[in-house]
C-alpha cells in the first residue's frame, strides 16, 4: 500500500515540478529559519546549565531607591561574604570573585636578550577562590583546579591563552606579570570556558591577588564595585526569602546611605541572570525572555507562512488530482485511506524540505554566529534533542500543511470527481485560501514594520544628538593612577599638526563608568536628597568634545578638586532657573570632602545609552582617576596621529601595552544586542516575504493556468492586456488591504512597547505602516503581474485550442 | 442479484432541479448481461451510477445481492465496490502515475491481498487481456483500445460479480471497439454479470437483454435471445 503511494507520490511530484519546487524550497526556507531560532534559543537557555548545583545558586544584587530614580547592581562590599559565613550557614558554598576590566600581563623571559613579551586583554580575567570550584562545575581538565589556586600570586590559563601566551612551550611553573604590579605564576592550563556561561574567563587568578589590581576599593561597607560579585549555594529545604531578609537585617547595620535613599539586597537565581540586563552579567550578554519568545514567534511564523503556501497550492492543485481520486474510490478506496495517501504525500516533501534544510542551516550557521558573536554548532546525528525537535517539524508541518487539504480531496464525490466536475470554488476552498493569504500578508507587514521601526530606533541611536562631538575622537586608557605621567608630556601629545586637541578624565563623556557622590549646594542649609554623578576631567574637556557652555567658564586647570561646572539637569533638580544665577555658588561633595564655587554651567550631554535619562552632574578636577586621555584628531591623517599618540604614551608608560578605540565605536557598543536583534529582524522578514512571494506566484500562476481559456475569450472579445492584470490584481489587492488593517495595530502595540525600554526614541510615524503596506501592495502585484501578464500577453487562440 | 424499485434521483443544482430517473423498475439476475440504450442525457449513466453503488438514488429501492442497501453509507458502500463490483469507464480512468501493472493491481491493495497471489493474478489477467507485454507501460503510452483492456483487467482482477461498463467503446474505433465487446463476452460466458451502457447497436448485440431509456423511464425491454432461441 505504501510502496503504491510514495510511487505515485514520486511520480506526481515530478510531472509537476514547478509546484514542488515552489512547496519544497519555500517549505526548507521556513524550516531552515525555525532550526536557526531553534539553535539560538537553545543556546541561549542553556547559560549555566551546566553546573550540579545550577538551579540553587545565586547572585548577591542590591537595588537602590534614590532620588534620581531606582539602581540596580550586582556590586557587593568586602565584607559581604565574611558575613554570610558568620551569619547565614545556609548560604554554603559561597564565594566571591572579582572580575577585571582588562589588564596588561608580560610574559617575562628567563634571557635577558629575548624582550619580554606583552599582551593586552580587554574582558575576562576572573579573580576566583577556591570555593569557586565546590559551586560551579566548570571544565577543568586534569587540573586539580582548587589545589592550584590555593596560594596567592598563581594563575590558571585556559588553553587558548596558553597557546597565545606560551606558543609551544609547557606554561606551567612559568611567570606572568599582570600590569606591572604583581607576579602570578602559571599552576596549570584548563580549557577554554564553556561558550554557555555568563562567567566567561580567558585566566583564573587567586582572588587575593585581586587586591593589588583592584586599589579602588577598600574593606569598608560602603566601597562597592559592580565586578566584585558573591555567589552561594542555597542549602536545600531552607527559606529563601528568610535569608534574604536576614543578610539585609545585617547589611542595614553597616551600611551608610543618604536619607531618603533605599537599599535591599536580594538574591538572583544564577539561571535568571542571562535573561535580565537590569543587573547585567559578566559575559555582558544578556537576552530578555521576550526577546526569545519573539525569535521562537518568528520562527513558527515563518514555518506557518511556508505552510500555508503548501495548503494553498495543494487545494488549489487538487482538481488536477481528480480523476486519481474518484477512480481510487471506485476501486473501494476509504476516505481515511486516501487522507493517508495524501498526508504521506504532504510528509514525503516536508522530509525532502527538512533535509534540505538541514543542509542550508549548516551552510548558514556560519553567518548566523557571525552574526550574534556566537559559536553555536550542531550535529544532528549526535543531537537527539535536534532529532526530535526535527521529528516535531516533520510531524506538525504534516499535519497543518497536508491536513486540509488531504480532506478536501480525500472528500470528493467520485462521480464528480472522474468527470473534473467537482465545483473549482469549493474545491480551492477559496475563502478559506483568502483566509490564509491574508495571514500570509499580515505577518509579512507585521515583520516589515517592525523591521523599520528597529531600523528607525538603530539610527536614531547613530544620529541622535548627544551633546558632544564623538567623531574623530580616540579614547586611549592609561594606567591607573598614573595619568599625570603623560600629562606632564602634554606638549608633546599636541606638537603633531593631526592632534586637535587632548583631555584626561576619568572616562569619555558616554561610558560605563560613574562615580556617584551626594552634595550640599550653596548655603548647606537644604539637605538634597538625590546624588550626583561626578564627571572628573582636566580644563581642556569641554573643548575636546565640543560640549558647549551655557554661563560662566569652564574651571581652571588643576590636579585637585578646586572649581565646580555642572549641567543643566543638576540646575533643574536644585531648581535653579536662570544658569547665571549658579556661578559662584558654593558646593560641597564626596561627603563633604571637596569644596569649592560653581563656575560654569554646561548644556546637557548623555551620560550612558540613550535607554536612560541624563542624570544632575558635577564636573571638576582630579588627576589621580583620569583613567583615559581622549584625543581629537583628524581624520584623515588618523594613522599618523595614532602612531604619534602611542609613541609618546609609551615614552610614558614602557612598560605597558597601548591600544585605543574610537568613541563612536565604543558607543556604537552601547547598542550591540539591539543591533544584533535589528539584524536578526531583517533577515528573518526577508525570508518570510521571499516565502510568502513564492506562495503568492505559486497561488497566482495557477489561477492564471486555470483561467486561461476565459482570458482568450476575453482577449477574442478586446480585452487590453492591462484589463487582463487588473482582473488578477484586484483580489490581491484586497487581501492586502485588509491584512494591512490587521497588523498595523499589532505591530504598533508591539514596537511601542519595545521602545518603551529606551528613555529616548523615535515617534512611530504613520509613515511607517503606509510605507510598509505600500511595499507589501508592491511586492504582491509585481509577482501577480509577471503571471498575469504572461497570460494577458499569450495568444488568444492558443489559449482556447487547450481543451 | 440486483433490482431496483421506483428509483428516483433527481439533481438539485442552483435552485434548479433535474429529474434523471423517474420510477425504474429493473431487475438483473446472476450471469446476465444487459445493455442500457436510451439518447444522450436520458439517465442512462445515473442509473449505472446507483447500480455500481457510486451514487444514492432520491428514493425508491435499491437491492443489491438480497440487501435494500439504498440508505447505506458511503464506507459501506466503498466495501461492497471494492469486494462486488468492477467497473469500465469511456475515459477509461487509468491513473497517469501508475503503470499498466500498478493500474490492474490497485483493488487488490484495496482488497489486502497478498503479495504473492497479487502477483499472480494481476499477470494472470493481463495475460488474458493481451496486454502483459506492456506490463511496464503508463497510460499515455498507449493506444486507446490498450488502455480500455487494461481498464478492463482493473475491473476484473478482483474476481467482480458484477461488471459496470459506461460506453466502453465510446471512444474507440470500430475495430478496437469489436476487441473490447469480445473480451467482455467471454467475461460474461465466464459467468461476470454485466450491466453495459451503450450508444451502439453493434455493441449492443452482444447483450442478452436491452433496456431502452428515455426521460429516465424504461419505455422497453427486449429480451433478444429469446428471439435467437
Ligand atoms: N451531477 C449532476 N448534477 C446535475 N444534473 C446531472 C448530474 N449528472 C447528470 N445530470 C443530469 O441528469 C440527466 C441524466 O444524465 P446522465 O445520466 O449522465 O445521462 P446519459 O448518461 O444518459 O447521457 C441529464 O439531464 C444530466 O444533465
Ligand atoms: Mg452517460
């Protein structure tokens, strides 16, 4: 029975090559895309899954009410996790870490003829205790990790760092220097961490190393810092919530904060971090849950519209299948017989589809991860869950794509049916056709238009105004603590025609960094409840940036804190109207510990991304935390300015590693899961809108087959080959119409929720949903006129001579 | 084997009602072989229709082996074709994807048969409709007298009491035509019932009995080897 039906399946797939074609490649588009959401999403929930005790292992977070708004950090003080141990026994095993912006390590050579080898490493360097390893099951090798990292000053490489670090050589006992501070002797070589982890690692270092890097903070309550993070084991059968409030009963004794202010502790689940950028993670990759629902969305949808083409040229190519079917009932056939024949039919080209799919998602997969910055593989052979999540496909794409129709012809009366009587309007289930092309077009503008708008935000983010010139301007970290031996070569920096101009400070004018302090102004007397982020540069930022001043001057130079310029939020939020009226006012900061007078007032530039608002700022002085020299140069002779740049950096700082980055680029940062997300969008709605045209030319080409006698009658009677269009047209034109109606105010809902996340965003503009029926409209009618016009244009005579 | 009383049908389509059979009274018995003649649109196929259990008649009733079987549902009807009856159409109706082998073997998948006496016995009757040279053939590969042999080794192979045939030679020529009414001769000295309905008074001959049709009434009968005898 089934040989007879995959013979005949075979059989009639081949005669009709241009319909299978159309079904199969349509079909392995959408299944090609949902294996690739598959794959990502996959990736995505497997963060940290990986450990024994993943599902009760925490994160030590506080959130903060201030009056410039709600804070959030997974920073934690020294003392937290003496505490927790004295404390809360519950809370075991518990660790804690401190994880390096960056660093300069020198591989120091035993001959004093070879020079010492320097690198330079950006993210990733994990201070860690032994305790690391009795709650987190990372890969070690043969490596007795805890063992290794028992003594201060040693270092565990992971095997690409080794292999960089130590090209053919064995690592192991040999020493590196890690910014020319401390010396850490390699105790062993791991494996790379897990792709998966949000504790990603290029080096392990003991942790109590960590301090001589780490000088900012002290062993107080009150020094915190968002990379010096505790993790703990929660001991299973105890309450959660009653340790929580225990450790915050405990904290809430140490802890200074402003009145007014707010603070709590709470514990995150390690598998809830990935999924929330409020508090962020180390890996700095995050993804919201929704952001994942929207790909699965996708995914499904654009298996929905490849399905729906498969419906909608399988009813319509039925009448063809009519005289198959009314002989195979009079030889007896059942219906569930011949629903079988047809859905074994619908599976043949969803297994043709699937593997093909399978084949385009490895030759895609590359750009995929390019795309993403992910390295996600697959092997479907050794991946039973793939198998089954392809199975899955195989058996649901079936079933929705085969099953309407399979009843539709599996129905028919054989007496009508032998004698291709069988009404074309019921047969084509036309207005259920109508139905399902208009979903088609519905996802399709509902794709397109939050294509646009993500693209719309993407730019925004580009173009926006930010308040300060980022063009042409390199950012180039200097040691810390050590600003003022460059700055003492400052002639120099500024002697080549290339460099505009030059400005330490602490960070450039939008970075992650923020040091916030409280403030008394003017007469002291008002106890302001809200802090201020201090921006600390020397006299020549303003210039630099291009930031303009609204009153006063900018301060004058010094290496202390002496003179005050503030922006006009921070005017605003102590309710100062006129900018004049703050020059000379007194202000006091660091809790006290600066004085000086207000003298100028500056227009309000963005501090971070332009997901928050801009907060009040203080800027002054303070050479000892200029941890960047920010240099205009131009642009075109760029290189030369760089060459420059770094050859007087390094009269400044031999010993270290320069390297730079340009600012739009480092903002460009600011936005990279946003950027990837409006990439993914745009990949995927083109997919979708290439299946959906395949559908649409598949539908139109056999409407045209069928009614190419009544357009020689017309054509015979003086029918204009436009008239002849028209007539094809018209219907699309509605269906998009009415799908046109449907998905503007779901996408709207939608977009206008995702901009939601950003304080400052583009207005979604009417424009967008006519442009993007508009494109919709275009790109139905041009794939319904290249058939209809080769009906209109063929031969009239032809046309009626076929029957 | 089969008789009909006061058979109705009528179509009903776009408000406007056709009335193809008006009280027909036939009765066919085992080993017969009876020609339905009558002009073009008297009913002659509606009435062969409802004999080969493709078609419910509007009322009256319907004995089919000794059972009133007009009110019974179409899976019951679909058994009784698929065991009972076989049926030869003017378009022949060989499916265009199957082989001349695969055509005749259709009913007895249909039928669950085995393998082995499938096999057999499709061959069998391709042997005796002259046709097994061609076994490997499809349809458009062959003449049209081929494709009604073959449509008739379909009808046959599963050993059919009764064998429904609606214009068989309709379009045929004459010669080919001759072959056909031979074949389902000998079929009928083999004991098939068969129920022909037919333009042509040369293939009529070949009947028993011919019953003339005209509005969807039977206005005659005559039974011709009485005559011959
Ligand atoms: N499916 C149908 N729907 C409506 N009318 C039909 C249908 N089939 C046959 N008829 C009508 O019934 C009458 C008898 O048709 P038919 O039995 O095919 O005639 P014959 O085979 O004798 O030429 C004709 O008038 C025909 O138009
Ligand atoms: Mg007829």
């Amino acid at each position: 029975m089934f040989k007879n039906y995959f013979l005949v399946a075979v059989r009639t797939l081949r005669r009709n090559l241009g319909y299978t074609m159309l079904n199969v490649i349509g079909l392995a588009l959408g299944i090609t895309c949902s294996l690739l959401l598959y794959l990502v999403i996959r990736h995505e929930l497997s963060y940290d899954t990986f450990h024994s005790k993943a599902d009760r292992i925490y994160r030590i977070n506080v959130d903060k009410l201030t009056a410039n708004g709600p804070e959030t950090n997974a920073g934690t003080p020294f003392p937290m996790l003496a505490t927790i141990k004295a404390s809360l026994p519950e809370l075991s095993p518990a660790t804690h870490l401190y994880n390096t912006e960056g660093g300069t390590f020198t591989v120091l050579s035993n001959n004093d003829k070879v020079p010492a080898k320097k690198f330079r490493e950006e993210k990733n360097v994990l201070f860690v205790e032994p305790a690391f390893f009795d709650l987190f099951d990372f890969p070690t090798g043969s490596v007795n990790a805890r063992q290794a990292l028992k003594d201060v000053n040693t270092v565990l490489l992971t095997q690409s760092i080794a292999d960089r670090y130590f090209p053919g050589e064995n690592p192991v006992g040999k020493v590196l220097r890690m910014d020319n501070v401390v010396n850490l002797k390699v105790t062993g070589v791991i494996p790379d961490a897990p792709e998966n982890t949000d504790l990603p690692y290029l080096m392990l270092i003991d942790y109590e190393s960590s301090k001589k890097i780490n000088t900012f903070m002290n062993d107080s309550w009150n020094s915190t810092n968002s990379n010096q993070q505790v993790y703990f084991a929660m001991s299973p059968g105890s309450s959660l919530k009653q340790a929580e409030d225990r450790l915050n009963q405990i904290t809430s004794k140490y802890r200074r904060i402003s009145p007014g202010e707010k603070e709590r502790y709470i514990f995150q689940p390690l598998l809830q971090m990935h999924f929330d950028d409020e508090y962020g993670t180390l890996s700095s990759r995050t993804i919201s849950k929704t952001t994942l629902w929207a790909l699965g969305l996708i995914g499904m949808f654009l298996v929905l519209v490849a399905s729906i083409n498969f419906v909608n040229l399988a009813t319509a190519q039925a009448l063809r299948r009519s005289k198959e079917v009314g002989m195979r009932k009079v030889l007896g056939a059942s219906k569930p017989q011949l629903m079988t024949q047809f859905l074994c039919e619908t599976g043949l080209i969803t297994l043709v589809a699937l593997l093909l799919s399978v084949v385009f998602a490895e030759l895609l997969l590359p750009f995929l991860n390019q795309l993403l910055e992910l390295q996600i593989s697959f092997s479907i052979l050794h991946d039973p869950q793939m198998l089954l999540f392809l199975l899955a496909v195989l058996v649901a794409v079936t079933f929705f794509a085969g099953f309407y129709p399979a009843l539709v012809i599996s129905g028919f009366q054989p007496i009508s049916a032998l004698k291709s009587k069988v009404a074309t309007a019921r047969v084509a289930g036309l207005s259920l056709r109508r139905t399902l092309v208009v979903v088609q077009f519905t996802i399709c503008q509902v794709l397109i238009i939050c294509t646009i708008i993500v693209h719309n935000q993407m730019e925004y983010f580009r173009s926006a105004s930010l308040g300060f010139d980022k063009e042409a301007i390199v950012n180039i970290p200097v040691p810390a603590g050590k600003a003022g031996d460059l700055m003492a070569l400052r002639p120099q920096l500024e002697s080549h025609s290339a460099v505009k101009a030059t400005s330490f400070a602490i960070a450039p004018p939008s970075a992650n960094i923020d040091m916030n302090s409280s403030f008394q102004y003017d007469d002291f007397s008002v106890d302001r409840n809200f802090s201020v982020n201090l921006k600390l540069a020397d006299e020549n930022y303003l210039k630099t940036f291009s930031i303009p001043l609204l009153a006063g001057r900018m301060y004058e130079k010094s290496d202390t804190m002496q003179e005050f310029v503030v922006n006009e939020t921070f005017l605003q939020k102590v309710g100062v109207k006129d900018p004049q009226e703050a020059i000379g006012k007194k202000l006091l900061v660091n809790g006290g510990q600066n004085e000086g007078k207000i003298v100028g007032v500056v227009k309000d530039y963005h501090l971070s991304s332009l997901r928050n608002e801009i907060p009040p700022v203080v800027m002054s002085t303070m050479t000892q935390v200029y941890f960047y020299l920010n240099a205009k140069i131009e642009q075109k002779n760029a290189k030369a300015a760089l060459a420059h740049l770094q050859n007087v950096w390094l009269t400044a700082y031999p010993d270290d590693v320069f390297h730079y980055e340009f600012f739009d680029d480092s903002i460009a940062r600011f936005y990279e899961e946003e950027q990837r997300q409006a990439h993914l969008f745009k990949v995927f709605s083109f997919i979708a809108i290439v299946i959906g045209c395949l559908g649409l030319y598949g539908l139109v080409s056999f409407m045209v087959a069928q009614r190419t006698k009544e357009v020689g009658v017309r054509k015979v009677l003086g029918a204009s080959s436009a008239s002849i269009v028209g007539l094809f047209s018209a219907d699309f034109v509605k269906l998009v119409l009415i799908a046109f109606v449907i998905a503007g105010p779901i996408s709207y809902y939608f977009m206008d929720k995702w901009l939601q996340d950003f304080s400052y965003r583009i207005n979604i503009g009417y424009w967008v949903f006519l442009a993007a029926g508009a494109l919709t409209l275009l790109i139905a009618l041009t794939t319904v006129s290249v058939q209809a016009l080769r009906a209109a244009f063929s031969n009239p005579v032809r046309a009626l001579k076929t029957e | 084997m089969l008789k009909t009383v006061n058979l109705q049908k009528k179509y009903t389509t776009d408000e406007v009602e056709t009335t193809a059979l008006v009280n027909v009274n036939l009765q066919v018995r085992q080993g017969e072989f009876v020609a339905i003649m009558g002009p073009s649109g008297c009913g002659k196929s509606t009435l062969l229709n409802i004999i080969g259990l493709l078609d419910n008649p509007t009322s009256g009733e319907f004995y089919f082996l000794d059972k009133e079987i007009s009110k019974f549902s179409e899976r019951q009807r679909a058994n009784l074709r698929k065991e009972h009856l076989g049926f030869v159409f003017q378009s022949f109706n060989l499916i265009d994807e199957l082989t001349v082998y695969e055509n005749v073997e259709l009913p007895l998948i249909y039928l669950k048969v085995g393998n082995a006496e499938r096999k057999q016995r499709v061959e069998q009757v391709l042997e005796q409709m002259q046709i097994a040279h061609r076994r490997n053939h499809f349809p458009q590969q062959l003449s049209g007298g081929q494709q009604q042999r073959v449509a008739i080794a379909r009808a046959v192979v599963s050993k059919p009491k009764l064998l429904l045939a609606d214009e068989p030679t309709g379009n045929l020529d004459s010669a080919h035509g001759q072959e056909v009414m031979q074949l389902l001769s000998s079929l009928n000295e083999q004991g098939t019932t068969i129920v022909m309905v037919t333009h042509s008074p040369t293939d009529a001959d070949y009947a028993h009995r011919i019953v003339n049709l005209f509005d969807g009434q039977i206005i005659s009968e005559n039974v011709k080897e009485l005559a011959i005898l």
